[in-house]
C-alpha cells in the first residue's frame, strides 16, 4: 500500500552504546528518515512544501520499546499517516527486527508550520490530500501535555546549543533531544536499565548559541519514571517536557 512505507537499516557501530546496543536517538533519525522518504512519495516531503514556503516540524513524540538490537544487526522502521487531531497531523511507525518480530513503537504528532510567520497552519492549507489509517494496531493515544510531579527539581546537565545540533529547517534536531536526554543519566544507569518509554512534547524552539539547561525530577510513586525539563537559561522559558521509564530491557 502506498500509505505504508518501509525502510531497512543495518545498526552501525557508531549509532551504538558501549555495549554496542543501539541508542533511541539513532532510532529517533531512522524515524525521520523513514517519515521523510514516505513524505516525499505522497506528495507532502521537504521540497514539495518549500514551494508552498511550509515546512513539518515535530511537535509531540512517544516511544515504547520492547527490545533494543545491536551492532550490525537489521532494523525495519513502518509508518503510515495514522489522523489528524486538531492542528496535528499524526504518523505511526513500527519497529522490528530482521526476523519480523515486532520490538518497538513511535506516534508522532506534526504541525505544519508556515516559514515566513512560524505559525502553525491548518492541515487543509497541504498542498494535497494524505489519506490516513487510523487505529491500524490499536486505538489512537493522543500526546497530552506531561504533567510534572511536586518534587524539587535537580540540575544534571547543562548544554551550549551547537552548529551539529541544527537540521535544514534551522532547529534543533529531533534525535538530538533524544540525545540530551539520554545524557541526563549516568553510565551506571545503562548497565542494567535501558529506556523503555519515552514522551517528548517541544514547547519552544532552541536557537544556535543558546544554552540549556536540564532539569530532573522524580516521580512519586515509580522509582524507575522521571521527567527531564529543559530550559533555556537567559529568558528561563520551557523547551520542552519529557517523561520516560526505564526498565530491564
């Protein structure tokens, strides 16, 4: 089906951990690499909009992963047009392994942004029509704002936003995110955990020469959940919320 695209991708040494696992950052770009071959294919990719000066951005994403594969090992990334709810555009993707076996998941809501104002536009304003299939596995989870536990927060990292962090459309990429956040936790926190689900809501855009701060806090009531906050330092405004699980993966 033309609304169902596949990529597959062979685990390089250098998408990998010290234990030569992957890391969810490098699944977070097979993600947008898979999401933007499809786009191109529909009719909806990076230069069919730029002619209509619009441009996808990423504005909630959630993983769940059963299992991480390793060095040189294959991985199939699926995804398809899953809705639209309100000024999002949905995109589900399913990860296997190279024997089929079903280890993991993304959804994704987008917002078609417009470059001259980066305003948000309606989904209407797509050069074209993309069909969708809604609840292909399962019912449909909308990506809701994540609500942070009463708990003192903790500063572990800080972070100077660089010219490898930047992507075509000028923003951060995606992955890294992922990326920062991974690194709010220590080594040790990987030998026998690894993250298990993860949400990442983008609130403000992070600018080159910017510097960031990360914030930690703990959940209440599962010691294995925490949420990560970033926070620009000269305004003090959000970035973006995380929360994620970590569990014996």
């Amino acid at each position: 089906m033309k609304n169902i695209h596949r990529e597959n991708y062979k685990v390089k040494f250098n998408e990998t951990d010290y234990s030569t696992k992957i890391k969810m950052h490098s699944l977070i770009n097979y993600m947008q690499e898979t999401s933007s071959i499809h786009a191109e294919l529909l009719g909806a990719g990076y230069e069919e909009l730029k002619k209509h000066n619009l441009f996808w951005v990423v504005s909630r994403l959630k993983i769940n992963m059963k299992k991480y594969v390793n060095w040189n090992d294959e991985v199939i990334v699926e995804t398809w047009p899953s809705g639209v709810d309100k000024m999002f555009f949905t995109r589900s993707f399913r990860i296997y392994d190279r024997e089929e076996n079903h280890i993991g998941d993304i959804n994704a809501a987008y917002l078609l942004v417009a470059e001259d104002s980066m305003f948000p536009q309606r989904i209407s304003k797509l050069p074209i029509n993309i069909p969708t299939i809604e609840n292909r596995f399962e019912p449909y989870e909308r990506l809701e704002k994540i609500k942070f536990p009463k708990d003192d927060k903790v500063l572990v990292a800080k972070k100077k936003v660089r010219y490898n962090d930047i992507d075509l459309n000028l923003h951060v990429n995606n992955a890294k995110y992922i990326e920062w956040v991974e690194d709010c936790f220590p080594l040790e926190m990987y030998k026998d955990m690894r993250i298990e689900t993860l949400q990442l809501n983008f609130i403000k855009e992070a600018k080159c020469g910017e510097k960031i701060f990360f914030y930690k806090y703990n959940d209440l009531e599962d010691e294995n959940t925490c949420y990560i906050e970033g926070i620009e330092k000269q305004s003090e405004s959000q970035i973006f919320q995380c929360k994620l699980t970590f569990n014996k993966l």
